[in-house]
C-alpha cells in the first residue's frame, strides 16, 4: 500500500494566509508555518490525495473518508503496479476494475492525521469539496504537510 506519511517538520510557505480560528467538523491543511486552510467535511465527510508514483510515472490516488473523527483510508485507486503499491489482498479486502484503472477498498485503517511530504517528482493533489488544490505548486518540494480532522 503506498500511504504516504512522514513527520511534521519545517516548510517555507511565503504568501498564503495561515488561519487559526478553531471550527469543529473540517479538514485541516497545516505546515510549519501554521494552518494553511480548512474545507467543512461534517462526520462522514470524503477527500482525495493522488499523486504520481516515481517509477512507473502513472497516478494513485487515495481516498478518506471521517469515521468518529478520524481518517479512513476508503480505495486505492492505482493504474499499474510498482514499488510500494499493495499487491496482495488483506483480509476483507475487494479488488475491481474501473476502466484501466484498478481500485482496491475494504481497508481497515484509521489514521488521526495523514502526514505527507510533498514529492519532487510527483505531484501531490489534494481532491476536496469540488476543488482540486496542487500542493506543489502552493508548498514547494519537499513541503512536510499534515492533514487532520477537527
């Protein structure tokens, strides 16, 4: 499974407004700086993260969903596989087809926050409420960023 996640750290992001008023129900996008913006989800809220994997140059995108206030990995959408992308199935877990695409769901992963390091290959797409927001170009390379339910 390609989750990605790594720890919080330092990030230089010149020009955006950092908010900290704390509302309850939404997504969190944070870095070092502080918290870059938050999107409502409500309790049952969903929200995407694709991006490129590095050695086979095709697009995985991964799928959350809250449950009791916490992250779950829902699908892993994937196109071809290759280092770190799942190719087993665990326990409870379907494998289908969308086109060319193959979507494995049926995780039981739960996360209090999902941390990523923006790549500098692959992009890194955050798919949330409509909007589809490049955390690289908005971060940089290399940008250690969390996202967390509140």
């Amino acid at each position: 499974m390609a989750l990605a996640a790594l720890v919080l750290s330092g990030v230089a992001c010149r020009g955006f407004v950092f908010r900290d008023s704390a509302e309850s129900g939404v997504l969190e996008l944070r870095s070092a700086d502080g918290i870059y913006d938050r999107w409502p989800l409500g309790e049952s809220g969903v929200f995407a993260v694709e991006f490129i994997h590095s050695v086979n140059m095709s697009p995985i995108r991964e799928t959350f969903r809250v449950q009791d206030g916490l992250l779950a990995l829902e699908s892993v959408r994937f196109y071809a596989f290759g280092a770190g992308v799942q190719s087993e199935l665990g326990e409870g877990q379907v494998l289908s087809r969308d086109g060319d695409a193959m979507i494995i769901s049926g995780f039981n992963v739960t996360l209090p926050e999902l941390n990523l390091v923006v790549g500098t290959v692959p992009d890194h797409i955050l798919f949330i409420n409509n909007e589809n927001i490049n955390l690289r170009e908005r971060f940089g390379t290399n940008a250690r960023l969390t996202l967390r339910y509140r």
